[in-house]
C-alpha cells in the first residue's frame, strides 16, 4: 500500500479479526490507515473465504486483493555503484 506500485481493489479482513491478541497490532492498524487514505473497500469475510482467495497459503486474516506487479525488462544490470545510490531525483 505505502509503495503504490499495485492498482488496489478490495482489502479482505477476517470476520472477527482481534488486534487485542495481536503481536503486530500496529502494522495492521497502519494497514487500515493506509487503506482508508487510499479508499480501498475493505471486506470482512469468514476464514473459509480468506482461504479460497489465498489459495490455502497463509494470510494472516488479511488479503489485497490487487493488480499484478508490472516489471520492465533489463538488457543488462546497472553498475552496482549506481543501484547503491539510490533513485536519481526526477
């Protein structure tokens, strides 16, 4: 979400979802901070629909869905100096 790099759709949340019990409460408050700034609908849905969506793999009671990632293709690699110093102002 902080990266914008994604066209986002739907943010999916678990019916429930408990930050009281959560270690990383405060990444998934920044989440939902993130979301409403970016006026991403968000979705509570039961466990089962979390699992269909993700295929079974783990999610932590959340899942974007979102567009594919878009990757520009390379004909050959920057020196690594310049990777090293970062993107060049615009």
């Amino acid at each position: 979400l902080k990266a914008k790099r994604r066209t986002m759709h739907k943010l999916f949340v678990l019916e429930g979802l408990d930050l009281s019990k959560r270690k990383d409460a405060g990444a998934v408050r920044e989440l939902f901070r993130l979301a409403k700034a970016a006026d991403l609908p968000l979705q509570h849905v039961g466990r089962h629909d979390l699992n269909l969506l993700t295929g079974d793999r783990p999610h932590q009671g959340l899942v974007l869905d979102c567009a594919d990632l878009e990757w520009g293709r390379m004909e050959t690699l920057p020196p690594a100096a310049e990777v090293m110093a970062g993107p060049h102002p615009a």
